[in-house]
C-alpha cells in the first residue's frame, strides 16, 4: 500500500513539475485552536483552493502531532451538534473554486493529540489529494 502512494505522488510530482504558474492546490489560514494535551483530540480548520480546471478532493489526513487524523463533518440534527467522517470520497474542491474547513462544519479531527496546542505554535499537516498528490502545510495555533 504505502510503495503504490510512493509511487502515485512521485507521478503526481512530475505531473506537476510539468504545469506552469501558480500552486495547483493552496491552502491558506490553517489553524486550529489552543488544548491542553489533556484533551485528547483537537479540531483543525483551513482554506483549500483548486486553481485547475478540474475537480480534486482531499482524501486523507495526518500529522505527527495527532495519533491520528481524520476528516470530518459536523452535522447539527434536532439542535444537537454531532460529527462523523466524511465518506470515502473524502472533501470535495470544485474546479476553480474552494473548499473551507470551519467551525461548525467540515475540519480535520487530530485524534489522541500528541502535543499541547499552545497559541503561536505551529504544526505539519500533511494533506493527501486525488489528484494533486500530498502536501504539507503548517497549521498554527491560535484563537479563533
Ligand atoms: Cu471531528
């Protein structure tokens, strides 16, 4: 599994390395809130734009200061506000449009934190997309 990713991103990289201008996929105003790390998971949120012509999704997640990294969709249902993983599909980002990970919606779940979120650090977060491959962003910890 991991030798065909490998093999996947480094296609994606030479496909990419290809393309002239700007980033294909760029993630702007990562962050996430300050926790103790009694508490034990932590939710991130970010803007992902998709300058190409074509559809991509961000299919997985992780991070070396999460246990483990899921996406996941807050959905408020008879005024209760519960979360579950977004489908296999993972978060759509329209063709020269965005997709916003935000309070009371779509975040990144960093489940069993591995380190203290404290307001003015910062955290790699390495995002897998369908077809632009990996990338790792910096997610910074702060309030709101
Ligand atoms: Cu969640």
């Amino acid at each position: 599994m991991r030798r065909i990713w490998a093999a996947l991103a480094a296609a994606v990289l030479l496909a990419a390395a290809g393309c002239a201008g700007g980033a294909d996929i760029e993630v702007t105003d990562a962050w996430g809130r300050p926790s103790p790390s009694a508490a034990s998971n932590g939710a991130l949120y970010m803007m992902i734009a998709n300058n190409t012509d074509s559809v991509d999704h961000l299919v997985a997640v992780s991070s070396s200061a999460c246990g483990v990294a899921e996406l996941h969709e807050s959905i408020m249902s008879d005024g209760v506000m519960s979360m579950s993983p977004v489908g296999s599909a993972g978060i759509e980002i329209p063709a020269g449009g965005e997709a916003t990970l935000e309070v009371g919606g779509l975040h990144v779940m960093c489940i069993d934190k591995q380190a203290d979120f404290i307001a003015g650090d910062t955290y790699e977060v390495t995002l897998e997309f369908d077809k632009a491959g990996s990338l790792t962003v910096d997610v910074e910890i702060r309030e709101g």
